[in-house]
C-alpha cells in the first residue's frame, strides 16, 4: 500500500513552529496542565504516577467518560486512540478493503481522502454548497451531490461535522438524509465529530450517534478541549467492531500514554467537559468579531460565509494568485502561516484561525495587509511576479 503526502500536514508540521505569527491552528488557546490538576484537588497523584503500560483501549474510567457525552453508549463502544488522527486512521483501515468506495464530504480535513484512495479504490465528493436562507448564508449540504456519491459500492461515508474549514454544523434535516443514503447503500457513517462542543451559539451540536447501526464516531481533546498536547482521542461504535478496531491499534500506537489518559480523564468529567467547552466559546466569541471586522473592511479582496462552530473562518478571495502560492508568499514574505484552500478541495479560498491571543491575530493580520497591499500590480504576471524563493516553496507544497 502506497500513501499520497497529506499536504495540509506536511505544511503544518514543517512550518508552524517557524513563523512569528501561525493563523494556521484551528483550534483554541491550549489549557495547560496545571489548569486541570487544580480543577483536580492537585498535583501529586499526577507527580506520583508510575510510567508503565496502562490499560490499551484507555482505562475504564477514561471510556466512561467519554461514553458519557453520547446519549446510549457504554464503555464497550469506546476506544481510546493517540489523537484524533488515529482514530480516523484505525477506522478506515478496519473497514475498507481495495475495491471499496468513500463518499465523502468537501471542503474538508482531506486526511480520511488519502485514507480512502489508500486502503479502498477511490473517493467519492459531496459537498456543502453556501446557500442563502432567509437573511443569512450558510454552508448547505448539497443532497443531489450526495445521492451521486453514494453508490452500491461505497463502504463509508465520511461526513465532519461541525465542518472543518467551514464551521458548519448540518441540520437536523442534512443529517437524515445522510443516513438515509447510508441505509439505502448499507454503507457505514464515519463521523469526524472533532469540533462538537466548540459552537459559537452554546448547543451542542447533535451527535450522528444513535441514529444509525453502522455510525463509528471520531472525535478528542485537541479542538473543542483545547488540549491538543494530550494526543488524545477516541472511536464510539458498535461494540463488536469497536473491539475489531482495537486489534488494528496493536499494530500502531498500542495504547495511550498514561499522563494524557490521566489528564483526559478530568477534562472529560461531565461538568468540567462543560467548563472547558463555555472557555472554547468565550475564546470564540471574543476573537471571530475582530477578524469579521477585518475581512469586511477588505471586502473587495474577501468573501466569506459566517463558521457556526470552531475558530476557524474559511474565506475566498480575489487575488490573482493560487492559494498555495498565496500561502507561501505569506510564509516566507512576512512569516505568517494560514492554510490554502486547496489543501481542503476548494481553490482560490483560505482558512484563518482565530482562536489565539486577540492582540497576536491582530498583528499577524497587519502582516497579512503588508502583502495585500503590495500585490494589485502583480495582477497580471501571477507566478512571474513571485519570488524565486517562494516559487520554489510554492512547487514544493503542491507535489
């Protein structure tokens, strides 16, 4: 088997702890270690852990909680993954085999579409269209998309939701009729449900847990939680495959590290869980106002629908570069990272992250304008007005 680079990742990675201003993060301020062990009664049962091997599904206690915030599951439907990534991994690993198809929903994290032309034959896109309703736009799903890509032949669908990079949170309705081609097709709903917890009105978005026999769910602690470092996250499903995916994780990471499952476990009691999610919130709240006000007053350059969920805001633009080329003037011109839009399936569109300190956004913005500001006369040269350097880095992210 032969995997394509995850290109959103290999920028990242590469990148992000290399520039003065990364607005490419999309999830909050991280908490920090002593926030929950205070919120805990204190340090020394964390200090006094021994650093062994722990239970490789997650603890009970761990799985409890995390069963906890689906309405109907028990610790036999949980498995405790290194991260989200790994659950996404160990999921479609277990559950494709090579002629199978993936439906599966764009613009989007495209970890899960290099999973699914690895380990299965293809990928199949949806999308999420915007659509005005009544006095407001909003990321749609595009039902006739979805009936197109979901086929006899496809084994999952892979939906996040909330979206990333959106911020959009399907319906109750969009939700129905994803599960109503799954039954049709008999295809299993995978989940990434990674955001939930981080909505800007305060609901929680609905789980597609409960809806569906053959619904796994995706999801951490590393965006809503705000504890990206924890490296910790989880799978809830059928208990049976639930146990199948935990033999696929024997193969990988083999269990949590014992630190994260202890840290996890507070973050993850019900009325700390609320806690943490109502910080996500404020964070939100605080920040998405000041970058709105930015890309407003840029309005002929940006355009962009309103995230209901995450700190992050997906925007097209006008500019007469790609976006990867964009991105990498950014980078190596004024070291400001943001993420392409071709790095989610969708061109001439970015996404900035806004849940950072508000005075540091502030200033990586300014750097932004810094380029904006130089590039109306390189309107009709594109590529040619580049750089050699950032020509080269720009090739280089695209292969």
């Amino acid at each position: 088997m032969r995997i394509e680079p995850f290109r959103m990742e290999r920028l990242q990675s590469t990148y992000e702890n290399y520039v003065d201003y990364n607005l490419s993060e999309s999830g909050v301020q991280p908490m920090r270690a002593r926030d929950l062990l205070q919120q805990a009664g204190g340090a020394e049962p964390f200090l006094s852990a021994e650093l062994g091997y722990i239970q490789s599904n997650g603890t009970e206690e761990l799985r409890d909680r995390i069963a906890a915030f689906y309405a109907g599951a028990v610790r036999d439907n949980v498995l405790v993954t290194n991260g989200g990534s790994e659950a996404n991994y160990t999921a479609f690993w277990s559950l494709l085999e090579r002629r199978d198809r993936v439906a599966f929903m764009l613009p989007n994290y495209l970890q899960a579409w290099g999973l699914a032309r690895a380990f299965g034959s293809a990928a199949d896109a949806f999308r999420l269209v915007p659509r005005r309703e009544g006095n407001a736009t909003r990321w749609a799903l595009d039902v006739e998309s979805l009936r197109r890509a979901v086929t006899r032949k496809t084994r999952v669908i892979l939906v996040t939701n909330p979206n990333n990079p959106t911020g959009a949170i399907l319906t109750e309705e969009e939700m129905e009729e994803i599960v109503r081609a799954a039954r049709t097709s008999g295809a299993f709903i995978v989940a990434d449900e990674i955001y939930r917890g981080a909505e800007i009105s305060g609901t929680t978005t609905p789980t597609f847990w409960g809806r569906y026999d053959r619904v796994l769910i995706t999801s951490g602690l590393s965006k809503a939680f705000g504890l990206p470092g924890l490296r910790i996250g989880w799978v809830v499903g059928p208990a049976a495959l639930v146990k199948r995916l935990w033999s696929c994780r024997d193969y990988t990471t083999i269990a949590p590290a014992v630190l994260s499952d202890y840290l996890a476990r507070i973050a993850l009691e019900p009325e700390r869980r609320e806690a943490i999610f109502a910080r996500t919130r404020s964070i939100i709240r605080t920040n998405l106002p000041v970058l709105e006000s930015w890309m407003r007053a840029r309005a002929d350059v940006f355009g962009y629908v309103p995230p209901q969920a995450g700190a992050i805001l997906f925007a097209r633009y006008t500019l007469p570069l790609g976006s990867v080329a964009l991105v990498e003037t950014l980078r190596v011109e004024k070291s400001v990272l943001i993420v392409p839009g071709d790095q989610f399936g969708m061109a001439r569109h970015i996404r900035i992250g806004f849940g950072s300190d508000t005075d540091y956004m502030r200033r990586g913005l300014a750097r932004i304008d810094e380029t904006l500001a130089g590039l109306p006369g390189k309107r009709r040269v594109a590529r040619r007005g580049l750089s050699p350097e950032v020509r080269r880095a720009a090739r280089g992210a695209s292969s």
